[in-house]
C-alpha cells in the first residue's frame, strides 16, 4: 500500500510531498477523546494538539510491541526523541470528536524509525491529518545518535 506523506529537505528545510511504502499492512490503531484542552475558544483542535495526539499513538504502539520506554531509558540508557516530522492538516477536529490515531511503521534505519501516521474522525473515516515522523534513538544521559540493540529490532520486526 502507498502513502503519500511528507519529508522536509536537507538542503532547503522544504516540505515536499513524497510516496513511501509502509512497511505494516493493518496500521496499529489508537483512540483519542477531544477535550476543551485540545481546542481553541472555537471549539476547533490547536494545531500543536495533534502532535501530541501523535505522540500518545506511538507510546501505546510501541507499548502494543511489549517496548516500554521507561524500561529502555532505565534498562538500556537510550531514549527514542523525534529528529523530524512533517504534518498536513486536512480538516479540523473539534470538540468532542472521537478519534482514531493510526501508526505504521513505515521504515526501519539502524538508528531510527520512521512511521507514517493518520489522524482520522471515527464517526465518518475522514482523514484530518497525516504525518511522517522519525523517532531517532539517542542515549539517554547525553542525546547522542546509537544504533537501536538488536533484541530491540527483533520486537520490532514482529510488527
């Protein structure tokens, strides 16, 4: 399956839209309840709400794999940090909607992951975002770049 998605530029620090193949077939799925704290005074979800809407998906996905990050950053000393997200906004979510939060892991690097991930309302299927974001794993004392262990890939791999 392809997903259109987005990727910033080195060179120019440009969005440009990009198709990737995803890696998983069935997205792992996550719901997430719109509160008053999501929203503007208009009811409409603040643009930075998604990020974290994002950000609880892949922590219950990686939770889903039996990866728990507190477990990694005490038993390992590595943290997962997002290096880079590209995000398009579709339609507006607003208060009250329930909604679905898809992760895909859509590449694997020795020192990263990248997922590609849709926001989308559960009452109508409507897209409303999509986002490719890249976790990087780094050390936890100093945030230097250190290749995911291999037993880490292999809970991975069973994705």
């Amino acid at each position: 399956m392809l997903a259109a998605s987005l990727r910033v530029s080195k060179s120019r620090q440009k969005l440009v839209a990009v198709k990737e193949e995803t890696m998983d077939l069935a997205p792992f799925c996550w719901p997430i309840r719109v509160y008053w704290e999501d929203t503007d005074a208009g009811g409409v979800v603040y643009h930075a709400s998604y990020l974290r809407f994002l950000e609880r998906a892949r922590s219950e996905y990686l939770r889903h794999l039996g990866i728990e990050q507190a477990r990694l950053r005490n038993d390992n000393n590595l943290v997962f940090v997002v290096r880079d997200i590209a995000i398009g906004f579709t339609r507006p979510a607003r208060l009250d909607d329930l909604l679905d939060v898809t992760v895909a892991l859509a590449e694997r690097r020795p020192a990263s992951l990248v997922f590609h991930q849709q926001i989308l309302r559960t009452a109508d299927g409507v897209l409303l975002s999509e986002a490719r974001v890249r976790a990087a794993c780094v050390d936890a004392a100093g945030f230097r770049p250190r290749p995911i262990p291999n037993d880490l890939f292999v809970e991975i791999a069973k994705a």
